[in-house]
C-alpha cells in the first residue's frame, strides 16, 4: 500500500489540521460541569462537521442513558475484503483546575516551544484531531483509504463513560469491526511511541471516623472525649508498611508474578529518572521510593498500590484549638493482573472496619471498582502497529503498561471482542488533568504519520 | 455590713440591668474582625456611659499598642482603711460561627426557657453586667459601697489579650488593688457555683509533610512516589497510645501528682455524666474515654492532654484520585502544674521532629504557649468567696478547676500581686464560643447576689 500521497498531503496541510485542533480545543467541553453541557453539546456537533467534512458518512451523535453524546461516523468502502478498524477518542476534558496556575488562557490554544498548550489540547482532542488528519489526508489526497473506518468519539470519558457501555449495546453491530485503535494513552517519551498492553484497575473507599455531633473546644474537654482525628490516623497507619507495600493481609496473593524476563525488559527501558522526578515535581530534598532491582514501570505498571487522596478533620483554614467531631478520609488501591476487583475492595474495606479505632462510630462506604486490563500481543495487528510507529517515529515502540485505570477499554473489548491498539499522543510533559496541559507538537505530527502507515499496514 | 438595701434595689431593678445588657449584647463587637473594630469601640464607650452613669469616678478607655480599648472606671470613697476591689471582665465577643445554626439572632438578645440566649450573653457580658449591676444596686440604693472598687473591663480577650500586659504594666499604680475578681469562667452547674483555682496552659504546633510541588494522579505516579497522608498519618498515630496518654517520652515527668484527698474530693463532686456527654455532644454509641478510679474533673482539670485539632490533605471537597503533595495537621498539649510551657513545647517539637517519617521535607513549626495557672485558696479573701456565694445561691460553691486556657489571669497576678477570686455566671449549657450562646438568668441573679455580698465580705 503506498503512503506516500497522504504523508505529503499531511506535510503539506498539517498548519489546517493544527488550526482546526484550536477551534475545538475553544470549546470549553467540560463534561464533569453540568454548567458546561452546551459545551459538550457544541464541540460534539462541531467534531461531527469535521467528520462530515473530510466525507465520512453516516456521521450522527450516539448517546444512551441520557448520558453525553459520542460522535460516530464511517467510511466503509474500502471493500469487505479488508478489515474494519474502529477508531476511539473522546472530545470533553477535564476542569482547567485553578485558573491563575495556567501560563495562557485554558480555551485558547497556544503555541510555546514546540508545544501547544490549553486544555483538551493532548487529552484527548489532540488524539482524536490525530485521527481525523490521518483520515482526511488519505480522503482528500486521492488516494484510497486502505481500511474501512469507524469512528466513536466519546463525550464523557472524563466522568469515567457512565453511558458508553450502553452505547456499545445498543449499537454492536454498528460499531462491529476487526481492530480497534484506542487513543488515549502515554508514549513513553518525547519521540518514543508506546503501545500500552496494560492497564491497572482501582477499587476505593471512604472512611469516616466519628464522635461528636460537633467540634467542641479542647480545654474544655480534652481528656474524657475521643479524638477522631487520632482515630483516624492510627487507622489510616496501618494500612500500609513503612517500606510503601500494602499491609491489608491477602492483598498480594493474586498478584500475576512477572517472568524475569519481563522484569529485564522494563529495566532495560529507557528510564530517564532525572526527567521523571522533574514531571512528579518531586522536592529537592525529596527521592523516588523504589525497591531493589525494580524499574519504575515495574512498580507503576505490575504492583498495587494504596494511597491515601485526602484526610480531612476541620481545616487548615479553620483551625482552631478544638476537638474535631469527625475525621475523613479516601483510600483507593490501584490493583494489578490477577486481583479480583470485587475481592480487593471487600479486603481493604474489611481491612478497615476490623482495625477501626474503638470508641468511635466509624463508617465505611465502598466507592467502587474499576478492573485492570491486559491484552495479549499475538495477533498480527500488534506487528502492524509495531512496523507503523517505527515508520512515524523512526525508533522502535515500547511495549508498556499504564498505572492509571480507563473505563473505556474493558467495555469495548468485551462488547466487540476485537484486539485493541492502545495508541495515543500525550508524552510524559503533557501533564493532562493538571494545568497547562500540552501537546508535543512534532509527536502529534509523528503520531499522525504513523496513522498513515497503521491504516495500510492493518489493510496488508 | 448590711446588704438588705443594695439586694433588695436589685430585686427591684433586675430588669433595668437585664434591659442593659440586652442593650450590650446588640453591639457586635467583635475583636477577632477588622470589620467590626468600630463596633469594639462603641461597646467600650456603652460600656463606659454604664459606669458613669452609675456614679463611678475617672472613668475612661485604656489601651496600648494599637489595642483594644478596655474600659477603666473605680469608686475610691470607701475609706483607705478599707480595701480596694480590682473587677474584671470582658466586653468584646467572639465571630458568631454559622448564623443559620442560631434559633435567635445572635445579636439580639433574646428569652427562652430562663436562658437569655444571644452571642456574649454570657460570655462576658453576662459577666460584666453581674458586677454592674452590683455596684449600682449598692451606689443607688443608698447604701454605703463597703470597698474602693476599680473596674477593669477588657476589649481582646476573646483573641488572647495581646495588649493586656502592656495595659496592666502601663497602669500599674492606677489599678493596684488588695484583691481581684476576675469573672470569666464557668460555675460547676446551674445553682452550683465555682471557684476556679487552677487552669490549664497550651502548647502547640502545626506539622507540615511535604513531597510534591503538587498533587498528581496516583495511577500515574502511585508507587514510587513517598505518600505524604501517610507519612503524616503514621506521625500523628506516634503521639499517643491506644488508650489516650500521651507517648511523647518525659512529658509526664514534671507533672504534679494530685494528693488523694484532692483526687478524692473531685470524685465527690456532683458530676451528672449524662448531662455532660449531652453538652459534649458524644453520638449515641460513643463513651466518654474514662480511666479507673478518675473523675472527669480530674482527666480535664490535672492531666495534660493531647488533641489533634486539625488534619488536611487535599480535602473532602476536592478529593480525587491523586497523590497529595503535602499534608498538614495541628497538635496542641493541654499543660498542668508543674509543667514547664517551654519545655513541653520542645518536648513536643522533637517528638515530631524525631518520628518524622523518612523521605519527605517535614516541617515542625511551634506557634505558642500558654502557661498554667494555679493559686492557693489560704487567703481570707478566699472565705470571704465561699460565704458570700453560699448566700447568694444558697448552696456551697466547689472549688474546681478548668481545662482550658486562660491568658489574662498571670498578667493579671504577675503585675498586681494581689489574691484572685475567678468567678463566673457561665454555666455548663452556655455553648460560649459556639453557636446559640445563652445566661441562665436565675443563676445571672444568684451571681448579682452573691457580688453584693462578696462586696460586704470582703470589708470586714
């Protein structure tokens, strides 16, 4: 198959392509702000245009639940004796969080030493502007899109895709096809593409530790009265060692033991620690906590772990010389291949409640699960895709996993029982969810060549 | 000394004092607010407008250092043979907290059920009024005050009298006095009366755990990156044992042991145990923590005590699966005689310092102290107090002491030199600096009374 029209029609077009990623990134798509719904409204109508535009057809919103709408649209004639490939983005982003933290205005895409910086700008607008580019520069260049495509572009990825299992079954057959391109995931580096083939899940709770009906003043009556905030602390310290491992019994039993091999190959990775501390912002005076002979993406990718999000017993604010009435707090536990969620979420709740402080009403309340994934790298997809990245990147794709937990996969697969490429555009800078979000632009541009080259390796 | 007409004027005109402070209680002055500083200055000059309109001499405002004005005003005509009363109270008021959880308004003073319920009713309006309305039941019903009187009535103690000392040693000879009555604290019950003789001091200090310049998402990063909740969780769970004492090494040592008679004496004491968990607000299926053989006046009043009165990291509001960059708590130690301040405050510093977790930047920061306080009850001045209280409220007050911290009262004593009677008209239900703050009138009448009589007492 040759690429050679497109890929020169992308070079040639790429400043269109980048220009119309601004306009979307100006829509402010935040679907966790009820005050935002028109937004989400707008920049999926808005990426239904474009996919009209380029000569897609069949181009509607799909929502179910009333949840918010995904964009689909097709190209399907490239003939039934070649495969179909569905490609996954979403359109909504996250909350900008606080303002004045932003270098330029969220919603207004600009551009900075290579990266364009503005929320939605990486995750996932810049995914899915990669695939719409790829696409258009087969469709406007004359030459033949080597694939039938589907596209679904979520709208509520950043709310955990309440409504996209239900959009899945109630259009299997629509969105049927032979591999599935899923993009929004990590490279591994600036210039080293990933292909993410693991992904951790997470269970959480909350627990509260209470007293009284309302913060009395320690004066007055410290010495007779339980202290919630105490209570909770010696809780909360028991739930892990001193070393960082989980300290809930039973909870690293079902914990898949990683081949030796595999274990090399992630140290062999080219981990430039230096260059991660700087993205944890981690502390001067501060180190990574790391455990002998294991690479990071060991710890992050193939362990559990447990972190406590946020206490809360009065206030920093509105401290004052009391003895709190309550004690808060959220625990969530990033589970690994093979923990079962359903088993995990009842150990670390159970953990809790029989280690509850005495004296106190302590309530517990699971907040829920979220499966980890894996695929298998057989099928021959993995080596079009591993022979396509290597052609847009110029260096061989890593093999990686992913420490965070996405919704969206495991209800794809389960439902359309295709392999799927987990392939995205966001490099370790990126910093999506924080602000100044941006994209790596000459990574997009890759990202984009290598769509070219993956539409016509999968067609093979 | 007779007392017939001044009690009897009272009887007659408690109404007109009530309607006074009611006048008093709709000034919201309080000091803790820059924006209620002119408010702080209209209630000294109502308060001062009272004094002189009840034939008290040279009265005027006091302040130093860009203070709050306190209020001075004495009657000297008694005779130099007879002695000189020092009166204080407070007629500042503290933030009225969350209006909506008051039934009244809290700034317009209001009766029900026998309570006057109104922010300052009692604390100290309450207070300044008994002495008010005593030295006017005296001054206006003809009879002979039987001592020189000097009035001393303070704007800032509700945000720790900063300027007092100043005030007092600026003063010295002006409010020299053969003895004081301090009113502001608390009877041991409604119809039992209190003598305070002993407070406890405060030492405090927050602690910082730090490791990120800010949060990340724990799926990304949970693994190598140091916990900073758990860090601080496992600190704060260090400080005390499972059964409350205190586990800071020698910050018991100088702890004065309490004589049995004395420890023997508060377990006869009437407490109502159910009564006070109602007031302390313990939820139904929580206990008071009790250790054998110990009143609770004895916990609150002679044992120092630990209290986290604050933990945050992230917060409640804003949770989400992140991993904190910083967790931050305060501790405060109630102290008892013979506890040094300075020593326990850096008995607590190191502690912290010590048994801070490993592999973050901890910062410890020390933000004060408080002394104790304890006087000896030989002085007559003392039999003077329990005569004239047992006849105003017909019972025989209780020497007690008071868990909380009290600042005014050693530079009262350091400068002064002279005997100090703390006696109060809160009583148990008050809820001072919470929010429906109320007097208990009879016991506000009985305290009236018992200052006529004290007066008279403290003469022959």
């Amino acid at each position: 198959m040759d690429t050679k029209k497109p890929q020169q029609y992308f070079r040639e077009h790429k400043n269109d392509f980048l220009s119309k990623l601004k306009e979307l990134v100006a829509i402010p798509s935040i679907s966790a702000d009820v005050e935002h719904a028109d937004d989400v409204l707008s920049s999926a109508e808005a990426v239904a245009t474009s996919l009209r535009s380029i000569g897609l057809d069949n181009v509607k919103l799909l929502s179910a639940d009333g949840g918010k709408p995904a964009v689909y649209g097709e190209w399907l004639k490239a003939g039934s004796d070649r495969p179909t490939v569905l490609l996954y983005a979403h359109h909504d982003v996250q909350p900008t969080g606080e303002r004045e933290k932003w270098h330029s205005e969220p919603f207004e895409a600009t551009e900075r030493d290579g990266r364009l910086y503005g929320r939605g700008a990486a995750d996932d607008k810049g995914g899915l502007m990669m695939h719409l580019a790829a696409l258009a520069s087969y469709l406007e260049s004359g030459e033949q899109l080597p694939v039938n495509v589907k596209c679904l572009f979520e709208g509520e990825e950043e709310i955990g895709s309440p409504t996209l299992g239900a959009i899945l079954e109630g259009n299997r057959e629509l969105l049927q096809a032979d591999v599935m391109i899923l993009s929004d995931t990590e490279n591994f580096a600036v210039g080293i593409p990933g292909i993410t083939t693991q992904l951790r899940g997470l269970v959480y709770c909350s627990v509260l530790v209470a007293a009284l009906e309302k913060p009395v003043h320690s004066g007055g009556w410290g010495g007779i009265l339980p202290d919630a905030a105490l209570g909770l602390s010696k809780l909360l310290a028991k739930l892990t060692t001193d070393d960082g491992l989980i300290a809930i019994p039973g909870i690293y039993d079902e914990v898949r033991l990683l081949p030796e091999e595999e274990k090399q190959a992630i140290r062999e990775l080219p981990h430039d620690v230096e260059a991660m501390k700087r993205h944890a912002g981690l502390l001067a005076d501060v180190e990574f906590c790391g455990r002998d002979g294991c690479a990071p993406g060991e710890l992050i990718w193939h362990q559990p772990h447990l972190s406590v999000n946020a206490i809360q017993a009065s206030s920093r604010k509105q401290v004052s010389n009391i003895i709190v009435d309550e004690a808060w707090a959220q625990v969530g536990v990033r589970i690994v291949p093979d923990m079962s969620p359903e088993r995990s979420l009842k150990l670390l709740v159970d953990f809790l409640r029989e280690e509850a402080p005495k004296g106190f009403r302590v309530t517990i309340t699971p907040h829920g699960s979220v499966p980890w994934w894996r695929t298998d790298t057989t099928h021959r997809a993995f080596r079009a895709a591993e022979r396509a990245l290597e052609r847009g990147y110029g260096v061989k794709p890593v093999y990686m996993g992913c420490g965070g937990s996405i919704g969206f996969v495991e209800p794809f697969e389960k439902v359309l029982k295709a392999p799927a490429l987990l392939i995205g555009v966001e490099d370790p800078e990126t910093a999506a969810h924080s602000w100044n979000e941006s994209l790596h632009l000459a990574d997009w541009e890759k990202g984009v060549s290598s769509m070219i080259e993956l539409y016509a390796e999968l067609a093979e």
